[in-house]
C-alpha cells in the first residue's frame, strides 16, 4: 500500500511512501505520520491511500511511524481541505493546515496526562512492610507504602498533602519498582467559573415557526436546497431560530456549528448559548490560549460537545456527525480570510454541508447580494422574516445635510451639525445615552503644510492621507504597515510652525464633544484605545450601567451590541466608504449604516439617527427607510450592468515586490499566459497598479478575471501561481472571490 503524504513545506506536492505492513491498519487519510525526508524526518499528513504509486516501488521509501503526538484530522475535513485548496488556488498544505488550530497541528501544546500510583504487587509491599517494620531507616518507607495500600491508586499530589509523605521515600520505592505508575490523559471538567442561568425554548412566532418548518424540512432531506438563507430585521428572532434548530439537530443525535463575525462573540451572544445549552457548547474566540485552544479542539473530536460556536475557523470544528452550521451575519467581510487559503466561511460552510449531508442557515437582516441571488436562482430556500418580535418601533432616520449649515464659526470644530448637538443636548436633559460614530480612528487624517504643500505621509506605503494622527500619544500612525513616527510639531520640509491637521477621526471626535458637551461623561471605543479583550469590556459594561452618556466610536460599536439606554445614533460621516475604488462600496456602506442604526432605540423609548452627509446618495435615502429591498435592487442591477459579482465570478491577482519595473514586467507575462483560456464570458484586466500602490515598501499590481465559466482558467491560475515560482522578490496572492479590490 501506498501513502500520499503532504509535509509542513508548502510546496503543493504529495509524496508517495510505502506503507509498513505493521502499520497497514492502524493508517487512513488524515494520519499524521513522520516520514524520511532528504536527509531528514518530517511530519505529514496521509491525503490518500492506494494501491499504486506512479513511481517504481524499489524508488520509494517507507513511512517510518505514526506521529503520535498529533491527532489524526478526520476524513471529512480532509475532503474539505482539496476543495479549498482546489477552488481558492491554495497550496494543499496551506489548505491542510487551516483545518487545524495551531496547537494541534504542530504538537506544541501536548495532551495532559496524570499519572497514577498504586502498590505494585500487593503480596511484596506487605513483605516488605513486615520485613522492615522495625528498620529506622527504612520507616517512612514502610510508612509510604500502608498509606498507599490504604488508599488504593492515587496522585502523586494527594499522597504529598498526607502528613509523613517523603519525596526520597516515594522515588526509592518507585525504583524499586514497589510502585507502579499508570498515565491517562485528562480533558479539563467544564470551566465551572461561567455561570448562567439555563433558559428554555420561547414559544415561536409565526415568523419564527415558518422558519422552523422550513428548516425541518430541510433537515429530513426532503427540501430542494441544504442551505436556508434566513433574512430577517434585527430583532425578528433569528436567534431564536437557531436556538431551536439546533436543540433539533441535537435531538437527531447530531452536532452543529455556529459561525459569528469575531467581533460579535460578545459575552451576550456567548450568554445565550450557553444558557440554553450549557457544557454541550465549545466556545472558540480568537482569546483562547493554545492549550485552551488545544482542549476545546479535543472536547469537539472525542464528542464531548456537540454544538461549536466561533468565528470564522471554527467552521473546521472536527465534529463527525454534524447536523447543521449556522453563519449568523452572512454578509460580514470578516468571513473571508485574508491569507492564504483565502477562503469565504459562508461558501465554504455550504460546501462544507453538502459534503457532510448536513444543513445550512445563513442569517442576516441585510444579506449579501451573492446569497440574495443564489437565492433568487434557487438555489438556496428564502424564508423572510419581517416582523419584530417585540414590536418595537423601527428607529426615526434623519439625513442632513451639511452643505445647508450655517458656515462655522472660525476656530471652531464643526464636526456635528447644530441639528446633531441639539439632538445630543436633549438626550443628556433626559438621562438618555448617545452613541456617535466615526469610522475612523484618530485624531486627524492628514498632516500638511498650508505654506510649502508638505503632506506627511508613510514612506512605505503610498496611499495619500495615510497617516492618522492621534493627539494623546503624539504619533501619526499609518493603518496600512502599522508603522510609528513622532507627530512633527512644525514642518519637516520648510520649518513652518502652523502645521495644520484635517481631517478628522474618532479621537478628533472625542475631543470636540468633550467641547462641545462639557458636562457628558464620554466614552471612546477604537482600535486605538481597545489594547485588550478588557479594555473592551470595561468600557462596554461603564456605557451599560449608565455610567456613560456618550459613547464615541468606530465600526466596533456597530455590531451586535445592545444597549437599552441608547435613544440617538449620529453618524458623523454617513457618506465616508462611498468613494472607495471597490464595486462592494454601496454594499458596506448600507450595511455599516442600517447596522449602526439598529444600535438606538433597543429599550423601551424610541431610538432616532442622524446621519450627517456632505453628498447626495441613492444608498443613504435607501439606508433612512431602512428600506433594505429597495437597496438590494438597486445594488444588483448595478452589478448586472457592470458585469460583478454576483452575475460573474471574480479571481483578483495581485502581484508584489520591491522594484516596480520588475513586479510590472513579471505581472505581463503571468497575464499572457492566460491569454489561452480567454473566451467570450470571461473578461480579464491586465495587470495595472493596484488603488493602493504600495505597502510596506513592496509595490503592488493587479489584475482581474471575471465572467462566467472560471474553471479552466482558475486551474491555469493555480498552477502558475503554485508551480512555476515567481523570481526571488516577487511574490503573487490570488484571490479567489475577492472581497476587496484594494
Ligand atoms: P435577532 O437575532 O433576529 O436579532 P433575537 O433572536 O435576538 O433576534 O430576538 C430578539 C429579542 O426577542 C430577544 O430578546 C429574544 O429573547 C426575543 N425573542 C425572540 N423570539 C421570541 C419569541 N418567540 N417570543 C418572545 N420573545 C422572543
Ligand atoms: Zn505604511
């Protein structure tokens, strides 16, 4: 027999190695196994087992052993990691390698094992204790030895707390093989410190019980489609849904899974779960240390749990049965990963279901235009859920203008309209909250020089206005590399003391309403301020309690919050993603919009929004209806017009390095080689410098293919980006479905 193995190089080649006899039936795909490699040993993982190798057999060499300190990877998810590798142009191993956490796949993190002692014969120990009964030196031995008869097999650690233990005693007696040791691994018990209260099903709505039905058709296999997409208000019940669902699939003696975007596994959301479900669930956050991580993943393969909730790679969670995975936003960039495998969650979690006979539910209130088709063609069920469970008024929405401010008074900050701060100023008469929201951080975008033109900006990457200055550290920091300098106080270039900053961030945000507002208790949530999981949770619980009347911030305070006290949203810059260079733009703004929206009025009063504009927009007046059809058509039919997604499949390849003439010229002859599999659906850009030109100092091309009928061309872009390696210094990604066009 023979074994296909992949190794930890990323080379996107199995090797083929004779399988010993003596291991023939302990082996199977997914077999972590060393192997001789050059002169070396390495681990890999068994893709495939066959009968022939295309290599002479006397040519071959033979695996040498099981890796026994990693798990196998089950055979389900194997089949899933080809198909990744396969449609998003990823080397097998990178593939392979997102199916595991780290702490499994490399054997950092080891099981724990506790060891066990116990008397080794008893007829010698009672011998021995007869023999030695009146020997001093030997007494704490004798001792040791009718303590343990006593009590039968123990830790180590318990015999120690006994009073009369001796360490010397205990190893004598161990070498003189008096003792004997036993090893068993030990899975943590449920980390008991959470505690919440269990709740049980809500009686469904009728919204909730067409869903309900739906989805158990689905689950007994007699419906057209695997995949329910679940498009519902906020507040409509959508968790309810999946609660239900899943106490469902567990019923069937099934497992599930439940994708959230990262930033909306919340202690709330986490709560709820937990509550209904308690240790059935495995929670997977990004905060996990590895051997947390490694315990979870243990808990999930040995069946321990049965439901798995996280963000996006929790959808490689190693159940064997599984019944159901939930993708809770479906439309949240956050589920596409950025490196290699660039792979979407929600596409993989249908491909995922349909591989494994288990059902999806995509759930959203705003879904993306890819599932709305997908749904239009068919393919997936649409159960609409329009109703509020609650009834609660949607929220009042206000667009204004800011072109028709008075002008602002010079010196003055004019970051909120007069309609906004009376807004503001009411809430804070009434004890009501306020969040306004800016998405960007900082304190300004751009620092220039009114006398020389200066403008200061990173000098590795080259995107203007890319450094964002923040007033209470003195930096300007550039959101491309990361990278730090000084705030200059006067201008590098000509000495000009009056420096100027525009632009404005969250910082900048903070510090007028603190102006502007002088009695408001303020809070700011940012990626500037949030260094750590805690930080975020004291600001959240301040804001909570009422500890806060104003809550500044950017995207992060978007999402899945809720907050009874919060009456007003302003949103300081409601048109600010609408000229990103990325046909997706339209889609996120209305997103972020209707999202940050949902924020106010979740209590008992109603909740009003402002979104404050300098432009008029099709997508704004869509978003103050919260009119999300209206939008959806218009987005689409914009997209059937220029030919995007979803109406085309789009690979963007971007090409990287150091010297543009050489990125520029390597680009050209990738892109010739495609010229083979043009035809009349597909339409393909040549390479051209990408919106951002450079980051980190490396130049940046781009090119696109788009259309219909990708296959072919999509295996050509796989080889030729795997298999014939760029010169040194350059480097290509392709993006399978890219999300970003940047
Ligand atoms: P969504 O996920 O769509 O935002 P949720 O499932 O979170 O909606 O429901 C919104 C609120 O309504 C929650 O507080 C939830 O407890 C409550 N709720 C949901 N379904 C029901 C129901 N059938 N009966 C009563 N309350 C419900
Ligand atoms: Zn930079």
């Amino acid at each position: 027999m023979i074994a296909k193995v992949i190794t930890d190089i990323s080379l996107d080649k199995e090797f083929d190695y004779l399988v010993p006899p003596e291991l023939a039936d302990s082996l199977r795909p997914g077999s972590a196994v060393t192997v001789p490699f050059g002169k070396s040993r390495r681990t890999g993982y068994i893709l495939s087992l066959v009968e022939k190798s295309s290599y002479s057999p006397d040519k071959l060499k033979a695996l040498t052993g099981i890796a026994a300190d990693r798990p196998a990877i089950p055979e389900n998810l194997i089949r899933l990691g080809r198909w990744i590798a396969d449609y998003y142009c990823a080397s097998q191993e990178h593939s392979i390698r997102t199916l595991l956490p780290a702490a499994i796949r490399t054997g950092r993190v080891k099981e724990k094992k506790c060891r066990f002692y116990s008397i080794a014969d008893r007829e010698t120990a009672e011998k021995y204790i007869i023999a030695n009964a009146k020997v001093t030196r030997l007494a704490k031995r004798v001792e040791l030895l009718q303590m343990l008869l006593r009590k039968g097999e123990s830790r180590k650690g318990d015999l120690a707390t006994e009073t009369g233990f001796s360490m010397a005693a205990f190893d004598a007696l161990c070498k003189a093989g008096l003792i004997s040791v036993r090893e068993e691994a030990v899975t943590p018990e449920f980390d008991s410190g959470i505690e919440t209260l269990p709740d049980s099903p809500l009686p469904p709505s009728p919204d909730q019980q067409k869903a309900l039905d739906q989805i158990t058709e689905m689950l007994s296999g007699r419906s057209t489609s695997h995949v329910q997409l679940l498009y519902g208000t906020t507040n409509s019940g959508k968790t309810e849904v999946y609660l239900q669902a899943i106490s469902k699939v567990l019923s069937m003696g099934k497992a599930a899974i439940v994708l959230v975007p990262e930033i909306s596994l919340t202690p709330q959301t986490v709560r709820r779960f937990r509550a209904r479900f308690g240790t059935k669930l495995s929670v997977l956050h990004s905060r996990l240390s590895d051997r947390e991580r490694f315990d979870e993943w243990n808990k999930i393969n040995s069946g321990k749990v049965q439901i798995a909730i996280g963000a996006r790679s929790a959808l490689f969670a190693p159940f064997k049965n599984l019944g159901l995975i939930v993708v809770d936003e479906e439309h949240d960039s956050s589920y596409k990963q950025s490196e290699s495998p660039r792979y979407h969650a929600r596409d993989v979690a249908v491909v995922r279901g349909k591989l494994e006979n288990a059902c999806v539910i995509l759930g959203s209130a705003t879904p993306s235009a890819e599932s709305l088709y997908n749904a239009k063609e068919g393919k997936f069920m649409l159960c609409r859920m329009a109703v509020q469970v609650d009834n609660k008024p949607a929220p009042l929405i206000r667009i204004v203008d800011r072109r028709l401010d008075p002008p602002p008074e010079p010196g003055v900050s004019n970051l909120l309209s007069p309609i906004l701060i009376h807004a503001v100023e009411e809430r804070l008469e009434r004890a009501e909250q306020c969040i306004l929201f800016l998405n960007r951080r900082g304190y300004a975008r751009s620092l220039c020089c009114p006398q020389c033109g200066y403008e200061a900006r990173c000098p590795e990457c080259s995107v203007n206005y890319n450094y964002t200055y923040s007033r209470s550290r003195e930096i300007l920091s550039c959101h491309l590399c990361g990278g730090v300098v000084p705030a200059p106080h006067s201008c590098p270039e000509c000495g000009f003391q009056d420096i100027r900053y525009s632009g404005s961030g969250t910082e900048k945000l903070e510090s007028c309403a603190r102006g502007i507002f002088p009695g408001a208790r303020i809070g700011r949530m940012d990626s500037d301020m949030m260094r750590s999981a805690e930080d975020y949770e004291v600001v959240l619980d301040k804001f909570r309690r009422g500890k806060l009347d104003i809550l500044v911030g950017t995207q992060m305070i978007a999402k899945g919050l809720h907050f009874p006290g919060v009456t007003l949203v302003g949103v300081v810059n409601a048109d600010l993603g609408l000229s990103m260079p990325d046909f997706r733009a339209q889609e996120r703004t209305f997103q972020m919009l209707t999202q940050v929206a949902g924020r106010a009025g979740r209590g008992e009063k109603r909740g009003e929004v402002i979104f404050q504009t300098m432009r008029d927009s099709e997508v704004l007046r869509f978003a103050a209806e919260l009119d999300f059809d209206g939008f959806s058509k218009f987005d689409l039919e914009f997209r059937e017009m220029l030919n995007y997604p979803p109406y085309t499949r789009l690979i963007a390849i971007f090409f990287k390095g150091e010297k543009e003439s050489e990125v520029a010229s390597y680009a050209a002859g990738f892109a010739e080689k495609l010229e083979a599999y043009r035809h009349e659906n597909l339409r393909i850009t040549p390479p051209a410098p990408a919106p951002v030109e450079k980051i980190r100092n490396q130049f940046r091309y781009l090119m696109t293919v788009r259309g219909t009928g990708l296959k072919k061309i999509r295996e050509a872009i796989r080889i030729l980006a795997l298999h014939h390696l760029p010169p040194s210094g350059i480097s290509v990604a392709v993006d399978v479905d890219a999300q970003s066009l940047m």
